[in-house]
C-alpha cells in the first residue's frame, strides 16, 4: 500500500481478507518504500497493479479500487468454488412402468466429463424390455417395438453401463427421484448387489437456486440459456444435462462467493463514500453495505486496527452515513416485506389463541389456518388448497381430487359425518366459475379396484361429461 488514501486501504483489506481468511494464503502487507516481494498486489495514486514485482500489470477499470477489488475476489472464490467434473458421469435413463422398482428400462446414455465439464467418452443403447413396448409410452419416448427388435436385454446392457460408469460419481436429472430408484432397482434385480455408487441428483441444486421455478428439465434448460426443447431421448438429454450442470454449478459457486464475501461489502461502501461516487455500480455496493450494517455492526477497534488512529474518524462517519440509509428498494422487496409482516401477524395470532408456544405447534396450527390468505387470483398459477380452505373463494377452473369413496367420503357412517362430508363437497364444486373437473382414481397404490364417489352419482346426469383416461 503506498500512500494512505481510504480507498486504497479498502481494496487492500478486501484483497488481504479473501486471500488469508478465505483461501488460507500467506499475505504480507507492506507499506510506502517497502519491496514487494512474490506475487505483489501495489495499490497507489488511485491504481492497482498486479503480478510479479518486476512485471507488475496495471488492472484497467472503469471503477473505484475497493469495488474493483471486491469484482476480482469474488471471480477468484468463483473460480475456486466451481467443482472438478473429472470422476462425474451423467447419465440418463428411460424406462416403461409406474413402479421404479419393477419398471423396466428401454433406453440409457451417458456421457463422461472431464474436470472442467467436457464430455470425455459416451454411451449408449437401447434395451429390449422383456413385457413389450406399451402403446402409450412409445409415444412419450418416441421409440417403436420395431426400434427395440434388435436391441440387447438387461441383463446384457446393464452390466456394460456399469463397467463404463465404474466408480464415478453418477450424475442425474431427476425431479421426483423416479429415475435414481429405477437405476437402484434394476441394479440390485440384476446383479444382487446394491448400486454403490454416489448419486448427485442436478434437480436438487436447481431448486436451491431456483426455488419457485420449474425443475423439468426442458423448463431448466430454457431458464439457462440453453434452449427449451422438451427433449425425450436419452442421448439427447445426457447431452443437454451435462451442459446445464456446469451453468448450475457456476451458477452455484457465484452465489457462494457472493455470500462468502459479504462481509468485505462495507470496505468497498467506505472506499466509495470516500472518493464521493455514489451513482451506477457504487449505489448498488452501497446499498448492498447498507443492507449488511443493518444486521451486523463494525466496531471501532476492528475499524482502527485497518485505517489507523488518523482515518478513523472519517472511517467511522461514513459508516454511520451506511447504517442510517435507507437502501433503495429491489424487485422483490415488497413481497418479501409482505411476506415477513404476514409472518409476524400469524405469530401474534398464534400467540393469543394457542396454549402450546412451541414450534412444532405453530407449524400445525399454520397447516390448520385457512388458506384464503395465499390465494393470488392476479397471478397465473396453480391454487392448492383444502375444501375446508376454500370457503369464500372463486376460480375459473376447479379440480377436485380423491372423489371416490373411502376418501370423499372417508366414512360411510354415521350419517351425520356423511352429510358434513356432502356439504364440505359442495363448498367445492361451488367455487368454480366455468369449469369443474371432478377426478376419480378406479386404482390407488396397486389396491383393489375402488368406486367413484356416491356424491358423484347424486348429480343430474346431464350436467356431467364423463371421460376415463387409461395409463399403462
């Protein structure tokens, strides 16, 4: 550090911080008419230079040093933060059945990457399923019996997909855990042997990242910058899979450092502050630093043992100028605002009228409220609800489900269960404005065949279309 500017000081607390707190280096702070030595940082006049001492290279930005600084450790815990693909192979499998236990597979691929997320060496085939290819699942894999004629059987394909994975990692896109317990199943049918191998579901990260949107893979993918397709082969998708699975993880290792270097957000603040820039890029680090201050506070001592006796007071003005803003309000703000005041308001309720203060009586007692509060009919989405919650609402379209019996009604006595059953049903019906859908399951978990609900049959016959679907 040459010369004793704030901002200069604040690019190289941010700097010295990241690589020794956070990167375990060994750092060395020198001061003016010291000689760097190693790998050398100079930050003076206003310039930060880099590189070895004698072929420093000065770093070009359009920004104050602390934020440029800030800019260059958060890209280098990104770069740290971002895994090795080298012993990851990303597969995709398609099978026919309802069972993952039982379902049998028709098609596999997978491809190996390398450290950096680059396909390596791939796999593929097609497998003859024992019971035939049914009608409906042709359609949904775009594959034919004809297709399959030629193809090995599992006991033939499984063990070669096996020896191609080894002991690498398997990754895999799969939402509702069908394909993983499928895998597994087959695995252990057909070799007695459970599948050893760790399983890293891409589906999970994707909805830590993202978690109101979509995790289908074709949802993801056009999320992602990657395309929309809604890809059905599985050579098609280990493809797109490995793609996606670098930008989740980049993605991921960005937030990471984000987060991680939250705490330096004040340094770089102070450093703008300092030079007066407080427009563009230097109100949103601001802001950011303002935000921070609010739930953390920065002491004088830790303030003086970086700027020193002579700067301190400047330092500490400016960090009460941070703690007292009022931080221009993002996209997001307002609901979150929303949401946190609902909160409080469901706690004070929850307070007045339960004897039991625990949390586990507050979930319940939040399961048991009535669900009016989250209905947003300006937004375009779907409404789960219970039919006790549904008092008071409309919608355009309702769907109804379990309308059979043993579930609506849940018993078939005594009477006075029934009726409230029957009233409870038609609170239902009566919040659809143009269409009702009433869905009744023949079969449930493999059990005996069930019936639709006597309430169903007790409505004019003209006034219901009636429509079985059949799911191989």
């Amino acid at each position: 550090i040459r010369g004793r500017d704030i901002d200069g000081i604040c690019a190289a607390e941010i700097i010295r911080r990241t690589l020794s707190d956070y990167l375990g280096v060994e750092v060395r702070v020198k001061g003016e008419g010291e000689e760097a030595e190693g790998f050398a940082t100079v930050v003076a006049d206003g310039k930060m230079m880099m590189g070895e001492p004698g072929g420093l290279i000065e770093v070009e930005t359009s920004h104050p040093l602390p934020i440029t600084a800030l800019m260059i450790c958060q890209k280098l815990l990104e770069y740290e933060e971002v895994p090795s693909f080298e012993d990851v192979t990303v597969c995709s499998i398609k099978a026919v059945g309802d069972n993952p236990r039982a379902a049998e597979i028709v098609e596999m691929a997978a491809l190996k990457l390398d450290e950096r997320g680059r396909e390596v060496d791939r796999f593929y085939t097609l497998v003859r399923p024992k019971s035939g290819l049914p009608r409906s699942a042709a359609k949904t894999l775009g594959l034919t019996d004809e297709d399959l004629r030629g193809a090995p059987e599992i006991e033939k394909a499984l063990p070669e997909l096996l020896s191609f994975i080894g002991e690498d990692i398997i990754a895999l896109h799969d939402p509702d855990g069908f394909g993983e317990a499928v895998l597994k199943g087959a695995v252990e049918r057909h070799t007695g042997e459970p599948l050893d191998n760790l399983i890293y579901n891409a589906a999970e990260l994707a909805g830590k990242l993202f978690p109101r949107e979509s995790r289908e893979l074709w949802a993801l993918a056009e999320r992602l910058g990657l395309g929309g397709d809604r890809l059905v082969r599985a050579y098609r998708e280990v493809e797109l899979m490995a793609s996606m699975l670098r930008r989740l993880e980049g993605e991921s290792a960005k937030r990471r450092a984000i987060e991680g270097t939250a705490e330096l957000l004040p340094y770089a603040a102070i450093g703008a502050i300092a030079l007066g820039e407080r427009s563009g890029i230097c109100r949103a680090y601001i802001d950011a630093a303002s935000r921070y201050l609010k739930l953390r506070r920065m002491g004088r001592d830790e303030l003086r043992s970086v700027f020193g006796d002579e700067l301190l007071g400047e330092v500490v003005k400016a960090v009460g100028e941070l703690r007292r803003m009022e931080p221009e309000e993002r996209a997001g703000d307002a609901e979150w605002n929303e949401l946190k005041s609902e909160l409080m308001n469901r706690m004070i309720r929850f307070e007045l009228h339960s004897p039991e203060k625990s949390l586990s009586a507050f979930l319940d007692y939040q399961s048991l409220l009535t669900g009016v509060d989250e209905v947003a009919p300006s937004k375009d989405r779907v409404t789960l609800m219970t039919l006790h919650s549904a008092k008071g609402t409309e919608f355009p379209v309702v769907i109804i489900l379990g309308v059979e019996e043993g579930e609506l009604p849940l018993y078939s006595e005594p009477e006075e269960l029934v009726q409230e059953e029957r009233r409870l049903f038609y609170v239902g019906m009566t919040r659809a404005k143009e269409r009702l859908y009433l869905i009744t399951a023949l079969r449930r978990y493999g059990e005996k065949e069930g019936r639709p609900s006597r309430f169903v049959e007790e409505i004019p016959s003209h006034l219901i279309e009636r429509h079985r679907i059949k799911f191989d």
